[in-house]
C-alpha cells in the first residue's frame, strides 16, 4: 500500500516540487489548494501525513490545522507545516497547535524528505524492468 | 511605536536572503552589482508581494527578464527549457520566489519587532513599466547580475 500523502498549497509551483520529491517513492499524492479543501480532502482521503502551508487564501494553514486537530477523525495525522515565514511567533504558534515538523521555505527536496521519513515509512519504488 | 527597523538594514536583509533563496530553490548564485544603472527595458516578468502592519507598509517586486523567469522556472519544476511553454507555470514560480523573499523579510521585521502581514503574490507583465512609489515610501534597487541576465529586486517601505 502506498503512503498517502495530502499537499495542501495554494502555489501550484509548490504542490509540483512537493510531487517531484515524493515522485521516487511510493506514494499517493493527492493535492488541495486551501485550508477549505484540504479538510475535506484530509477527511476523505485519511492520508498517513499532510504537508501543509500556511498563507493561503479562503483558509489559512494554521485555521486548517487547528480543525483538524479538534475532529476526532482527523486528528492524529501528522502535519508538517511549510511557511515562507519564520518568524518567532509564527514557529510557537503553529508548533503550540501540534504540528509535527515545519520546513522553512526556501527548503531542498531532501529536506522534505528526510522530515517526511521520520514520520512516515518512505519506500523507493521498484525499478522498471522491460 | 517609533521605528526600529531602517531601509539600509532592510537592503542587507534581502541581499543575504535572496542569495538563499536562489541558491536553495534555483541553484543560481546572483552577484550584486552596487550602484549599477538599471537594466534597460525589455520583456519582464515582476513578483510582487505586499506586506504591512500597524507600524510599516510596502512591498517587494522582483524584475526578471524573460529568458531568466523562464529558466529559473525549468529549474525550480525539474523541466528542460523546451518543457516551459506557457506563461501560467512562469508566473507560478515567479510570483512563489517573491513570495518566498517577502515572506523572509516579513520574518526578519517581526523579530525585530516590527508586526506585518504579507499579501499573495501578483504578476506583472510587459516591456516598458516603472512602478511608482507612493508619497513618503522609501525605495530601494538591487541590481543583480546572474550569467547573461540581469535582475533587479525593488523595495518599498514605509514606517508610520
């Protein structure tokens, strides 16, 4: 089975680099564009783990994650939070909430996941054979 | 609250910053060209993104030429050049690495006590355009060089 992964940004720039560097590994990635969305998508999908940004438009990372720790259905999945801020306050008030990790854009690819498989079991996929 | 922060210290900020954030997200290592005439007019992209609090407004715009945005983006998706072909997935990467600066620079003045938010980001597009500071905003120009491509970060900052 593969790993769930949900994206939650309203950059599609950052969605692709996030399935760019997922793309080796198995795994289901699947894509919301706002705090709304990824709830729904984060209640539908259980995903094992959610990437999630923080200045978004209709709903905020930190609105989406304080949510989704007050529903019972949702609120053991993990939350790595991705900001372009970080600032002091920002960092206490989404780590105060229960976020498992941030990752401070700018970021590399391998800092995504080496954050991500601490908390999910990543798996390379199997090379294609012809 | 009385200003803490000055436009000089604000320029150094986004030198070391923007230094960061092309060199983890575009793998380009930009040189600062002090005092450098602003490049001629020509086919730009600009990022921009707004920032303010109580005590500062302003904004950050980056002016790329489009050869550069064109590449910065093949790089940051992991494309060839060929692959970059509409202006959508140009303006997403653009408008992401202002937003990346301007979310730098929102950090730095919150701990230096300085509260703020910061917009979305906006694209500009054209060959001939100058953005006009409003009265009392502070302006300040980096000029860049990077390979056969130069860029220019405009900063405008008012403290209240």
């Amino acid at each position: 089975m593969p790993i769930k992964i949900l994206s939650v940004d309203d950059s599609r720039t950052i969605r692709m680099i996030v399935g760019k560097a997922f793309r080796p590994y198995e795994v289901q990635l699947f894509e919301a564009t706002n705090g709304e969305e990824g709830l729904a998508a984060a209640q539908r999908e259980a995903p094992d783990l959610v990437i999630l940004d923080v200045t978004m438009p209709v709903m905020d990372g930190v609105t989406m994650l304080t949510k989704l720790k007050e529903n019972a259905a949702t609120k053991a999945i993990p939350v790595i939070m991705l900001t372009a801020e970080s600032g002091r306050d920002n960092v206490l008030q989404i780590a105060k909430i229960g976020v498992r990790d941030y990752l401070v854009k700018p970021f590399k690819e391998e800092q995504l996941i080496e954050k991500a498989g601490r908390i999910v079991a990543l798996q390379k996929k199997a090379p294609v054979t012809a | 609250m009385s200003q803490t922060v000055q436009i000089t210290e604000v320029s150094e900020f986004m030198k070391r910053h923007l230094a960061d954030v092309f060199d983890t997200m575009l793998s380009l290592h930009p040189v600062l060209l002090p005092g450098a005439e602003l490049p001629p007019p020509g086919g730009r992209v600009t990022g921009a993104v707004g920032f303010g609090g109580e005590t500062v407004t302003g904004a950050v715009y980056l002016h790329l030429t489009d050869p550069l945005a064109r590449q910065a983006t093949a790089t940051m998706l992991g494309l060839t050049l060929a692959e970059v072909t509409g202006e959508g997935e140009v303006n997403d990467v653009v408008g992401e690495v202002t937003n990346m600066l301007t979310g730098g620079l929102k950090s730095w003045l919150c701990d230096a006590g300085v509260e703020c938010a910061v917009s979305t980001p906006a694209i500009i597009r054209g060959t001939a355009y100058d953005i006009e500071p409003m009265p009392d905003v502070k302006r300040e120009w980096l000029v860049f060089d990077c390979g056969q491509e130069r860029f220019m970060v405009e900063i405008h900052v008012k403290f209240n």
